[in-house]
C-alpha cells in the first residue's frame, strides 16, 4: 500500500540500518575536479532492514541514478506514473532525472541495500539497451561476491574521503554494477536463459572458423534477417557478420601471436579462400597488415 505522504531523501531511519552519503563539498572539491574519479562515481550506499515505513518522493528525480537491492519482504516504484512491485531478489536501476516514488510495502517490508551514483558518463551508461532494461525490476541471482563488494565499498568510505579511498570506492562501484547488469555472465546462468543475441555470439566463438550468412543467424533463433540484424545491433552496436568477422580477426592476431601458420593458413582456417580478401579484412579491424602485426614487437 502507498503512503500519501514521506520523506524527500532517501533516509530511513529504523534499527540496523547502515548508511553513508558522501558530503557534497567532498564531491564537489575532490571527485568532481578529478577525470579519474568523476567518469561513474559513489554519491551514497546503505542498506535498511525490514523497513517498515520507508517511503520516497521526488517531483523532478534526481541528477544521479539509485541501483536498489531487496533481500527480503517486499514493495514497490513507481518512474512517471508506471508503478512496479518488488520482490526478495530483485533489483532495479532509477534513471537521472525522472520523477520517482518507491516505498516498501506494510505487511512485509522489504530489506534494501541500495547505491547512489552519478558522473559525467551516467547519461551514456543510461541510454545503453542492457542498462535500460533494468529500469524494470529484474530476478538477480544473490551471490557473496555480490554483497562482499557493496562491503568492500562501505568500509573504504567509513574510513573517510581520502583520494585512495575515493578512488578505491569508485573502482569498486564499477564491478558492483556489472554484478547486477552483466548477472548471468558472472553467475554461470545457462545458455538457455540467454537472449538470442548472447546465443548468437555463443555460437559465433564456438563456429569460428565458418562461413555463416546472415540468413543462417537469424533463421537459428526464428527471426527474420532485418529483425535479428536490428536486436543484435541495438545490443552491440555492430550488424552481425561484422561483429563475426572482428571474432575472426581477433582469433587470427592470436594465431599470428603463437604460431607458424602462414597467412594463407590463417585465412583459410579462419574460412577465407581469398587470401588477399582476408589481409583487407584484417587490416581494416586491427589496423595493420597480418604481416605487419606478426613483425610488430609486442613484448
């Protein structure tokens, strides 16, 4: 049940709760002037259990995103006016910007562990697909890593705003979120719970060194070619076969690395018959010749 009134801060203030939000001088004068701290950056981390009560409400959101967490019990959120309910072992990103409510729900209150984060990149890392998506509450396979991180961080902020523990935090806090976004990939899910797009690139590393038309892609995971093409380039930002040729070329610079294949090997191992074709392949996704690259003293 929604409460009709709350606090505007993302405060509660019942038993257990733990809570750090770092002062706006420190961020303003330490973080924000700083290019190696101010990319994606902690503004806050807390966790409250069984809260009871809690409730938030900002007209205009704020200019940083929340990751909220819940362990336990139960609530809800709402962005604009689409409202969510929230379970144990989901988790959901609020966007910059975007007028929010969240409160957690009377009869079974939710436990939270939450992070507030901004930074100069967080409007790229909130117009990318895979993050968007998780503006939608999402199942997260719960992990120790997960909550050995969120922990790493709190005790490095309890210890003050020195450049080392600021900068510590801030390294953390990008793998923290890759726990959440990137789940399945640290978690070892099955490839049947990947989308059609992981499959895909799955499927690409495994059948290396064929030749696969865009038409075989998309008729393996029963879409039409425009459709697949469309999906895999939202989620990746390549259409499919060049995101298959540069697999190809990365696979050909490690042979080029540590064997004595020829050129003419590589290529037709990596299923060109041209081997001239395959140099101009290469050398547009690597930059160089594959006979420049194996003379280039890598050490």
């Amino acid at each position: 049940m929604e409460k009709k009134g709350g606090s505007h801060k993302n405060i509660w203030y019942g038993q257990g709760r733990q809570r750090i939000e770092i002062p706006k001088p420190v961020l303003k004068s330490k973080v924000l002037v700083k290019a190696m701290l101010n990319q994606l950056y902690v503004c806050g981390l807390g966790y409250y259990p069984k809260a009871a009560g809690h409730y938030t409400s900002r007209k205009k959101g704020l200019p940083e995103n929340f990751l909220f967490y819940c362990v336990d019990g139960s609530g809800w959120y709402k962005i604009e006016d689409q409202k969510y309910d929230v379970g144990a072992h989901e988790f959901f990103i609020l966007p910059q910007n975007v007028k929010h409510s969240y409160g957690s729900n009377d009869n079974n209150p939710w436990s939270i562990y939450w992070v507030h984060f901004g930074g100069d990149m967080l409007a790229y890392f909130n117009s990318i697909h895979t993050v968007q998506a998780y503006f939608k509450p999402h199942h997260v396979k719960s992990s120790n890593e997960i909550f050995s991180c969120f922990s790493k961080i709190y005790k490095a902020l309890e210890l003050g705003y020195s450049k080392d523990n600021l900068l510590f935090a801030n390294m953390c806090l990008s793998h923290f979120l890759s726990l959440f976004i990137y789940n399945s990939r640290h978690f070892s899910v099955s490839d049947e719970k990947l989308n059609c797009v992981d499959q895909a690139i799955l499927y690409m590393r495994e059948n290396i060194t064929k030749n696969i038309s865009l038409n075989e892609f998309s008729s393996l995971y029963h879409y039409s070619p425009s459709r697949f093409s469309g999906l895999f380039k939202e989620k990746t930002g390549y259409a499919p076969i060049d995101y298959f040729i540069q697999m190809k070329m990365q696979k050909a610079s490690q042979l080029l690395d540590f064997t004595d294949q020829s050129v003419k090997e590589i290529s037709i191992n990596m299923g060109f018959d041209d081997p001239y074709y395959f140099s101009r392949r290469f050398s547009k996704v690597i930059g160089m010749s594959p006979t420049k690259y194996r003379s280039v003293n890598k050490d």
